[in-house]
C-alpha cells in the first residue's frame, strides 16, 4: 500500500529499522540525556524563545490538545476559538467540557482567517486564542502573523494545535508570538502514532504553575518538574522517543526546518500542477493552502468521495484520506506529509486518469 493519508503516514527506512530493536529501560541517565536532546531540538525547530521547555505526552495529538486546555485556561478566562473544521470544533468541546468560557469564530469549512474575523475582537476583554496552523480537515493554512499580531496588541496567550502543520508551513513561536504549541508523533514527524508534545515559553510555563489542574496524568508543572532531569512521570512510550532523536538529528544535518518545509512545499506543488486537468475543485483556493495536505471535490454529479477513497484502496493499493462529518461524501484529501515520492505521486496521480478513462471520476 502506498499512503498518502495525513497520519500514521510512511516512515522513513531509519525510522522503521530503530523500531525494530528491544525497548530499552528508561529510568537511566542515558534515556535522560536524549530525552534532553529532544527537548533543545524540538524547541529549535518550534523557533521557541529562550527558556522554553516541552511536555512529552504519551497519548495521541488530541492528549496534548485537551492538556493545553486544562493547563493554560481556566473558568476566569475569556477565549477566542477559530473553527473552521473538524479540529477547531474539537478546541471548542474541549473548551465546552472543561467550563472555559470562549467565542466561536465560526468560519465557512475551506475559507481562511481574515482581518475582519478579528476586528470587533480588539480590546475586548479576551484573555486566550486558540487556533490550528493547519486545520487538517480542509487544508486551510490560517495566517498566523495576523493572528500573531491580534494577540500581541491585545496582550492575549495564544495557543497552537500545530499537529499537522509543523515542519510542512513556516512556523516559529518567537516570530509568530506564540506562548504554547503542539505536534504530534504521527504526523510531519513520521513516527509510530503514541506521542504528542508541546512546546511552551516562559508564560506558558508560568500559566501551567498557577493553573496547577486537578488532575494525576495531565498535569503539565510535574511533566516540567520530572523533565528537567530528563524524565517522565510515567511509562512513556520510549521506542517513539528514541526514533525522535533520530529523526530529529537527521533534521539536523540535512537542512534543518526550513529544508523541510521545502520539501512539503515541493511535494504539494508537484501534485497540486499534476491534477489540474483532472475533474476536482480544490476545497480550499492554493494561495489559503497548507504544505501539509490538499482537500478535493470531485465535480461530476454523482460522483461520491468516500466511494473513490474506498476504489483507491481495493483496486490500487492506495490510501488517500476520508473526510468525516459533512464533508464525508464530499470532499477527500491527499496529504504531502511523511516519506513520500515524487513517483508515489505519479502513481496515485496515474490511478485517478484510469478512474476518468473507467468513467468513475
Ligand atoms: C491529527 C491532528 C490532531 C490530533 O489527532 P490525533 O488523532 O489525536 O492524533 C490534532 N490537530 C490536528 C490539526 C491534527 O491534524
């Protein structure tokens, strides 16, 4: 199979080849001393200012989602939520369960943020904003520099689920003004599902502290506490966070970030010039697009998405990715994350022509 799906997506042979060796015991000092190293390297990679530190979660994107929530809001603050598909709705049940009182900005599925959206927002007594890089059920890339600036002026704590986004579009906290953000194992990090992490600057540290949450397994001052020797409160899934110093070291010594970014960018761009001959609308118009995924609608009446998802992966060996909700029979999308080819693309691109010549697209 070849898979195109924005997460678990195809790991690299190094990745794959570490997995394959016995877990080592944790408590050690040498566990400890990778675990620092994934600590300064992540933090580069975020752009996080001097002083940030990471909370290594066991527990998928989500775990780190609902974490920051727990962790940096409370019932006395007021935040604004972007929801502009299915995982700025989960921002806003996450907020709803935990009794943080917030305001929807409720945009149409595949539109991006503008200007407008923020403007009867200024000083308006906000204290949080919470906001996808990407929104990885349509594609949309929000433009964090308006956002950015939104916060700063306002003197609002700002709170990125940077899941899919990182590592695929520019990023970086210092820049952008971000006190806290997440990704996630299976995403751009191309590693096995199991670990989500956030990066947090010195008022996200602080916020966390004061806060203090009610809770054993997501309270973020004991993660920060236990990790400045390089550990864990609990088990966690150490086999992902020895495949993290790899991958990120290989990062490293092969361009770092920015070389990363490239390559989504040069991934998207090639199959986004590839379809466009072929009978799909783009959900979300290329300039709003994120590196990390393309959103598509089929246009010839009848046909269903779910149904070519399901064709794709019967007859070509090939997973591209199912929407959910409304959009389900709709929309699909095709991630550029993780190891990818150019003559993958080809390939998914080739099975698409023969559903055209099958009369099925
Ligand atoms: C994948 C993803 C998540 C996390 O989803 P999990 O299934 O919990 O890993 C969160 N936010 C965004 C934007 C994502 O793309």
């Amino acid at each position: 199979m070849i898979n195109f799906t924005v997460g678990p997506v195809q790991m690299d042979k190094e990745t794959r080849e570490l997995g394959q060796n016995q877990i080592p015991y944790f408590r050690t000092p040498e566990f400890s001393t990778i675990m620092k190293e994934n600590e300064k390297l992540l933090c580069s990679f975020f752009d996080a200012p001097e002083n940030s530190r990471v909370v290594f979660m066991t527990g998928s994107g989500t775990a780190s989602m609902e974490g920051g929530v727990m962790n940096f809001f409370t019932k006395d603050d007021k935040v604004l939520i972007v929801n502009g598909g299915s995982f700025g709705h989960r921002l806003v049940e996450l907020c709803g369960i935990h009794g943080i009182p917030f305001t929807e900005i409720k945009l149409d599925y595949g539109t991006p943020l503008a200007q407008e959206n923020l403007a009867k927002f200024e000083n308006a007594g906000y204290t949080g904003f919470l906001v996808q890089l990407c929104e990885t059920s349509t594609g949309v890339l929000y433009d964090m520099n308006l956002i950015g600036d939104f916060c700063q002026r306002n003197g609002i704590f700002l709170f990125v689920d940077a899941v899919s986004g990182f590592m695929a579009d520019r990023f970086s906290m210092k820049e952008m003004h971000v006190n806290a953000a997440i990704t996630g194992s299976q995403k751009a990090l191309a590693l096995p599902p199991s670990m989500s992490f956030t990066i947090l600057d010195e008022k996200a540290i602080e916020r966390c502290q004061k806060i203090n949450p009610r809770s054993l397994y997501f309270n973020y001052p004991s993660y920060l506490k236990d990790g400045e020797r390089g550990q864990t409160p609990f088990t966690p899934a150490v086999g992902t966070l020895l495949q993290l110093n790899q991958k990120l070291k290989r990062i490293e010594a092969s361009g770092g970030i920015e070389h990363q970014n490239k390559l989504a960018r040069e991934r998207a761009e090639y199959f986004r010039n590839a379809i466009k001959d072929l009978p799909f609308k783009l959900f979300c118009a290329e300039k709003d697009s994120s590196n990390c995924v393309t959103a598509l609608c089929p246009t010839k009446p009848g046909v269903n998405a779910h149904k070519i998802f399901e064709i794709i992966k019967d007859e070509y060996g090939i997973w591209i990715c199912p929407n959910g909700g409304d959009m389900a029979e709709k929309v699909f999308r095709v991630g550029h994350i993780g190891s990818i080819s150019k003559e993958e693309i080809d390939t998914l691109v080739d099975a698409f022509k023969d559903l055209v010549k099958r009369g099925i697209l």
